[in-house]
C-alpha cells in the first residue's frame, strides 16, 4: 500500500542527520560548502543532494522563530513530472514513490519544468546527463525497511508509514494541540494531495513554503486539452474534405457553366 | 527562369557569413556534447528550458506554418493563384521543422535516446504529443515537397503518380498534425498555473498557439517571397500579396480579440501596465508584432506598397518570435524564481541552425524546381488575371 511520510517541523532540531544518512544510503559524493548567511549546507538540492534542512528565521505573531525544513520530493500522489515525460521514464509506484528510470530518458527536461516543487535536478556537467531526485529509498522500502532519513531522525520529527495513518497522525496532532499546530496539513489539499505532509506551528507562507499552489493535480491541466484531441481530429478530417469536395465541386460548375 | 536559378552560386561574400556560423555552431557542438549543456549554456536547476526551446524550437515550429496555410488554401479552398508559392512554402516548412529536430539534439540531454518516443507510449504527455507531431508532419512535408525532388532525378513514373495520387489525403492529414502540433507547443505550459506569468498563462493557451501560427505562416510566405525576390532575381505576384495580406488582417484581428479578450476576462490585461518586466515585454509583443501590422495592412496604400508589406510581415514575424520568447523564458523567469540569459554558445547554435536553413533553402532552390517557371512578371498594383495553371504536382 501507498507509504507516506509526516513531517513535524515542531521537532525538527536541525541536525541534519537525514541529509548525512540520504548520502550515505544513496552513495552520493560530497560537496564543498559555501558560506550563505545561514547554518544551511549544502547550498541547495542538486544532482548529488536528494534532500537538503533550510533554516527559517522569522517573526510570527510579534514572536522570534527560527525553524528547519526538511525539502525533498515531494512524491505527489499525481505527479506533475510523470504526466509530462513523453516515454514514461517517470512513475508512481505502488508504494507511493515516484520512481525515475534512467534507460527510458531522453533529457528533454519537461520533469523539471512541469514540477511545481522544483524537484527534479540535473547532472549538468556530463556530456549525457540525467535526472536526479529523491527516491523515496524504494528499495529500502521493498526491503520492509523505513526510508534512510526517517531511520536516522533522532528528535521523531520525520514519522514514516502507510499513507492513511499518517494522515489521520497529522490531523490528531492538530486537533489534540491546536495551539502547538496551526491547522493545516501541508500537502494533504495541494497539487491534489502529496505522500509527503507538512505540520507546523508557524504558517507556511512564512515558512518558504509554496502556498499558492491550486488543490487540483498538475496533470489534469494538460489533460484537458489532451482529451479533446480525438474530435479536433475526427472534427477537422470531415470539415476538410467536406470543404475540399464542395470547393471542387463549386469549381466545376463554373467551368460548365463558362462552357 | 530555370537559368537564372542554375546561375546560383552557393558561395559568395553573403553565403560566406553563413557557412562560417555553420562552422562555429559545429565547434560549440563539439564543445556541448564534450563537455556537457552546464558548460555550453546558462541553463541551471530552476531554468530547464531557454533560449533553444523558446527561439528554434517554438517560434521555428510556428513559422513553418507557412505550409500547411498556403496547402489549405489551394488544395482545400481550391484558390488557384496561391499555387505559385506552394512550393516554396513547403520547402519553408519542410526547412523549417528539419531546423527544429537539429535544434532539439543540441538540448537534449539524451538524443541518443530520441527514438524511444516511438515505442514507450505515454500518451498523458504533451511532449509525447508533440514527438509524434514532428515526426508524422516532417514526413508529411519530405512527402508533400517529393514530386520536385524525383522530377530531378526523372524519377517521375509510378512512385510519382502515387503520391500525387494521395495528394489530397496528405494534405488533410498534413493540416490536421500541424493543428495539433501548432496548438501542443501551447498546451505544453498548461502545465505550469503556477509558474507562468498570468499575463500568458491561459487554458487558451494551445487556442492562442494555433491562431498565431496561421498569423505568422502567412507573413513569413510573404516576408520570404520578397527575400527571394531580392536573392534569386524573381519577380512579385502582388496580386497574391495582397491577398495573403487581406487574409493576415483577418488573423490579426481574430488573434487581438482572442487574446485581449481572454485577458480582461481573466482579470490580467492590467499588470500589462504596470511598467514590469512581463507587463513591458508583453506591449512590446502585442504593440509591434499584433496591432502595429494591423493597422499598416489596413490601409490600402500600404497593401498596395511592397515596402509596405515587406515591413507589416516582418513585424508579425518578430512579434511571433517575441510571443513565443514569452511565454518560454521571460514569463517564466519570476514564477521559477530563476535568472537566465542566455551564453554566447546558446546564440551561437541558434545563429547556425539559421544559417543552414537559408543555406539549404538556397541549396534547394538551386537544384530543384522550387518556384514554377510558367509565371509572368506583375504589372505595377495592377491584380494578375490568374492564369489558367498548369497542374504542377503536389506542390
């Protein structure tokens, strides 16, 4: 069944150990640091870096926040980037991972146009590159195992299992600590509902998060003017012959008529 | 007349700026498959796509619409007197998506892997649709522009019969791809409610593609007869111009009121002005390359003018490229939180591929019989009496 992953940025403390443990399960090299203002390191997700802690700083309510967001794919339950790539290397498996298959690829990068979390990252220094991104660790998964980062979680902010009753653990939470939460599950409305849920004591749009995205998945966009395709052909096919054949016709007549 | 067209030299000082793009183009390629598009482009994380989408591919694909207009009108609508510029047309079109597929291998990252759109079928993908429109229409087109090719070698016996034999069902077909093709590159940003600026950003999205590819098929026929006037000493049919001219005031009309409509519907025709970025770019678009040539062509002094015409095309022409620059880098910049301009080395490959499509458009005119012989010179803005023509093969 369809995994699912809580994120509860109220206990999240920082450390970073998800990103070591993401490293390490995915073999991914390391990478020289640039100092940016902030505790935040690597400076962004990319080709090597699945997932990345940001640090927040902020005011809320006249009160001083500092939070850390956990980003990775977001594992939408109607991914964008799967609906847009033309050979199906991008899936949603069963287990709720949207999973990328390197062979099929040709590189036109509309997976990473299309995603509205700007999530899919490229290997732009090789000569054939190909996309990168989290992979829900599906083979720790089909192992029966927790993803690396949620193994690692020393502060239990990361709570990973089936979809379902992760859902209902964020809505509970929210509803047993209405003043610790504010009530909203993050990515249970948006782009169509994701396998990755946000809880937070401070508002989202404070937070960095996109909060403007529409509750209606990305895919159904594109596919209403995909569906309408078989009657612009069926439409145009008699249309045209029809003018084709009263043209000629009206053609003809004159010239008898000339005659 | 086919003297004259033998009689062109395929290098000369003009041909020489050509053929050397054609040979930087081919070292940044080197460069770019070497070394990767990191290095070759400005490209990055947040901007997948640039100035190779937005200029060759999708303002390439809309002015190869020539082709399938000008096919319309004589094949469907059975208007006679646009059959001097058949020809032409298709070889533009056929010129023009070959340009598109060069392109398209220097932005893949996988070109290698182009054929799996064949066989790994995902028919939720615009991109998906798209694929199989080039491939289908590009082989429409090679078919459509055959009958001058086998004339050359006097291969003209059963395989030409067959083709003009299924002439009419090709170019049924050939209009119903480009419909779908012109209209897809549209859809393919449907994709992105949040990203694209909603200046542009439509469900009409493939409605406004389609119309303004019709728009631009036109001017840029008419835009390319005077270069070829200009280039291979031919003359002018301005009978046929102005009626191509009197068809591009419908266009431009049905495009304004498409377009300005929607967006007072949509609630965005006022961030046009408010002196942003998107809002500056899109007057300029919609002012030099819409309203601009309209009104020009409204006046009948300047249907009249080849000057006239030449400048009115060559507006919608570049508003065209501008529209399509829009809605792919300008209008996606802010909402993908990206900067982007392109490096050199993207100029460069977009200035070769250019480069060897006029240089092929020469090429082709040199060898095959692209502008038919049997025209006569046109009396000063005077309309030809159409001349009862002989049926030269599909186009």
């Amino acid at each position: 069944m369809a995994k699912g992953m809580l994120v509860d940025l109220t206990k999240c403390m920082g450390c970073r150990g998800c990103q070591v443990a993401c490293k390490q399960w995915n073999q991914l090299p390391a990478e020289e640091t640039e100092c940016n203002g902030t505790y935040e390191n690597p400076p962004q997700l990319n080709w090597n870096t699945y997932t990345k802690v940001r640090f927040v700083e902020g005011q809320n309510n006249g009160n001083f926040f500092w939070r850390f967001i956990k980003t990775q794919c977001m594992h939408c339950k109607e991914p964008a980037c799967a609906s847009a790539c033309p050979v199906g290397a991008l899936y949603k498996s069963p287990e709720g991972a949207t999973i990328y298959n390197e062979s099929k690829c040709i590189g036109c990068r509309y997976c990473m146009l299309a995603c509205p979390f700007q999530v899919p990252k490229y290997e732009w220094h090789k000569a054939l590159p190909t996309i990168k991104k989290c992979t829900f660790c599906a083979d720790r998964v089909a192992a029966g195992k927790k993803t690396a980062c949620s193994q690692t979680c020393p502060s239990a902010a990361l709570d990973f299992g089936e979809y379902d009753d992760i859902l209902k653990k964020a809505e509970d939470k929210i509803t047993k600590s209405p003043d610790r939460y504010i009530n909203h599950v993050y990515g249970k409305e948006e782009v169509g509902g994701t396998s990755w849920l946000y809880i937070s004591g401070v508002p989202f749009d404070k937070l960095g998060f996109n909060t403007s995205l529409p509750n209606k998945p990305l895919p159904h966009y594109t596919w209403q003017a995909l569906s309408k395709i078989p009657y612009v052909v069926g439409g145009l096919a008699v249309a045209l012959t029809g003018f084709w054949f009263i043209c000629k016709r009206r053609d003809e007549v004159q010239k008898t008529d000339n005659k | 007349m086919q003297n004259n067209e033998k009689a062109i030299r395929l290098v000369t000082p003009g041909t020489i700026v050509l053929w050397l793009l054609i040979l930087l183009g081919a070292v940044v390629a080197l460069y770019r498959f070497t070394q990767g598009l990191g290095a070759s482009t400005n490209l990055n994380d947040k901007f997948p796509w640039g100035m190779w989408i937005g200029i060759d591919v999708l303002s390439g694909v809309a002015l190869a619409g020539g082709g399938f207009t000008i096919a319309a009108a004589v094949y469907i609508f059975n208007l006679k007197k646009y059959h001097a510029i058949l020809r032409p047309a298709i070889l533009t079109a056929f010129l023009g998506y070959v340009m598109v597929i060069v392109a398209l291998m220097f932005d893949l990252g996988k070109p290698h892997n182009i054929w799996h759109q064949i066989i790994m079928w995902q028919h939720h993908s615009v991109m998906f649709e798209v694929g199989w429109c080039v491939m289908l229409y590009s082989t429409v087109l090679a078919l459509e522009f055959s009958p001058a090719v086998l004339e050359k070698f006097k291969m003209g016996g059963g395989l030409l019969k067959i083709i003009k034999a299924f002439t009419i069902p090709l170019v049924i077909a050939g209009i119903i791809l480009s419909t779908l093709h012109q209209s897809s590159l549209g859809s393919l940003f449907l994709i992105v409610p949040d990203k694209l600026h909603a200046i542009w950003y439509t469900p009409l999205l493939p409605v406004m593609f389609f119309v303004s590819a019709v728009m631009v098929g036109l001017a840029m026929v008419t835009f390319e007869a005077f270069i070829s006037s200009k280039t291979f000493n031919r003359t002018l049919e301005l009978d046929i111009l102005s009626g191509l001219a009197k068809a591009q005031i419908v266009v431009l009309l049905i495009y304004s009121a498409l377009k300005l409509g929607d967006m007072s519907v949509r609630g965005s025709l006022a961030s046009a002005f408010q002196g942003t970025l998107e809002g500056n770019m899109f007057l300029l678009e919609m002012g030099l390359g819409v309203i601009l040539p309209l009104i020009l062509l409204v006046l009948p002094n300047v249907r009249a003018s080849r000057g006239g015409l030449f400048i009115s095309s060559l507006l919608v022409v570049g508003g065209l490229v501008l529209n399509r620059t829009n809605v792919s880098v300008i209008g996606m910049l802010e909402g993908s939180n990206a900067s982007y301009f392109p490096s050199w080395m993207e100029f460069a490959v977009t200035a070769a591929v250019i480069a060897g499509g006029l240089l092929a458009f020469r090429i082709a005119v040199k060898y095959f019989n692209v502008f038919p012989s049997h025209e006569k010179p046109a009396q000063h803005n005077r309309p030809n009496p159409v001349k009862n023509t002989v049926p030269v093969l599909v186009p």
